[in-house]
C-alpha cells in the first residue's frame, strides 16, 4: 500500500469518526427529556466502529511500511503519539513529510582507460 493511500484512508476514517461524535453530540442534546435512546444512535455507533477500524488497519499498514523502509525514527514517531492519543498527528506529520519508500539509487560507471 502506497503511503498516500495509507494517510489520506486514515485522515478520512478519523474525520468521519469525528463527524458521528459529533452526531452524538446533538442526538443527546436534542433528546434530553427522553429516556430511549434517539433512533440513529446504533447507525451512528455502526459508522464510528467501522471508521476505528479502518484508523487501526491504516495505522498498522504504516507502521508495517515504516518497518520495511527501516525508518525507525518515524515508526517511533508515529507509535507513539498514536499511543498516547495523538494519532492524528503522527500521521498527518508522516503524511506531509514522512519517507515515501522512493530510493535514491547511485550508479558508478566504469572509468575508461
């Protein structure tokens, strides 16, 4: 998987789960005198968890592609503000300016003699 596709797969995931906390925001805001839960609110849980899912699957994809690059320092990065709930972070940073798996690759031809 290309690091383009991991990042802009995770950012989407990540903002779509915004999106639904914020639904539930409003759902619980907006049904305060009821005592059953508002009717979008399992829909709502179904499109946070599969978002979760898709963040953990990209993350995981990253790191793996981190791994084989042997960037160490950003595989660290990325762990560990994804550990300590800055996950957003470590990948837009890798996003912006992490390692592409592009390598640079130096030809020496033979002097004539």
């Amino acid at each position: 998987m290309s690091k383009r596709m991991i990042t802009r797969w995770y950012i989407g995931a990540w903002v779509v789960w915004l999106l639904g906390v914020m639904a539930l925001f409003l759902m619980s805001r907006a049904s305060r005198a009821s005592t059953s839960p508002p009717p979008g609110v399992f829909f709502t849980y179904l499109v946070m968890f599969i978002a979760a899912v898709v963040m953990l699957a990209m993350w995981l994809a990253g790191l793996l592609r981190l791994a084989m690059q042997r960037s160490w320092g950003w595989f660290t990065g990325v762990l560990i503000l994804h550990l300590v709930g800055l996950g957003i972070i470590g990948m837009v940073a890798y996003a912006i300016s992490g390692p592409d798996g592009r390598r640079t690759e130096i030809v020496y031809r033979p002097r004539a003699t």
